[in-house]
C-alpha cells in the first residue's frame, strides 16, 4: 500500500470532529439543563447535537414525554429562552474558536417509530378480513 492510498481524506477528519464537537455539546447542554430552574425542561433529554463543518450553527435534538406537537413547542421555547446562557456555558467549557449558535429542535424519530410499530402491532391483531 502506498504511502499516499493511507492518508485520511480531510473530510473524513472534518465529519469526526464535526462528531467529536457534536457529542461535547450534546453533554455540556444536558448538565447545564439539570441546573436550570425551568419546569418546561424537567423532563427532556437531549439526544444528540449535528454541528455544521464550519461550527457555526449545532442542532440540538430533544425529546420530551409530551406527546404532542404543543409540548414539543413549550420545550422548544423554553430552550430558546435559556440559548444565550447553554451557547456561554458551551463557549466556557470547550476550546473551540468560536462558539456555534444553537438551535433546537425536536427529534421525532423515536415518536415515529412508535407509532409506526403500534400499527404493525394493530395489523397483526386485526387480520385482512378478505382472507
């Protein structure tokens, strides 16, 4: 093997920092929250964070046991409430250039999956009545 055919793509580096960063935010907001004083988020958990290559904007998943839209909104606003603070705390406990601004965002996925498993779960009990 060649010494050039070993070499790591560089957007290969960028996609595991862009991780790296991703997973510190994720944990530096989820202890950050447990210290706010805002009912609206007692019961969230954050489940990931996707950072732009550049670091200036980081999505940060949510989820919450509310089950509708309306709650996810709540927990959303609250989030953008405490954004100044959770974008400081981040910028004071990472070594990054430049802090990136915070959006929040709900993370339907395991919402969907539940509800995609409760209709095979119906099927299997309601067998096609044209057989």
């Amino acid at each position: 093997m060649t010494r050039r055919a070993r070499r790591v793509h560089p957007d290969h580096r960028s996609d595991h920092r862009t991780a790296r960063v991703g997973e510190l935010i994720r944990r530096i907001v989820a202890e950050s929250m447990e210290e706010l004083d805002e009912d609206r988020l007692a019961m969230v958990s954050v489940t990931g964070v996707d950072v732009d290559r550049d670091l200036h904007r980081a999505v940060v998943w949510f989820t919450s046991l509310g089950d509708t839209e309306e709650d996810d909104l709540a927990v959303a606003e609250a989030f953008e409430e405490h954004a100044r603070h959770l974008r400081r705390t981040v910028g004071d406990q990472t070594r990054l250039r430049r802090t990136p601004e915070l959006v929040f965002r709900p993370d339907t996925v395991l919402r969907s999956a539940e509800r995609i498993e409760r209709l095979l779960d119906q099927m299997a009990v309601d067998p096609d009545p044209g057989d």
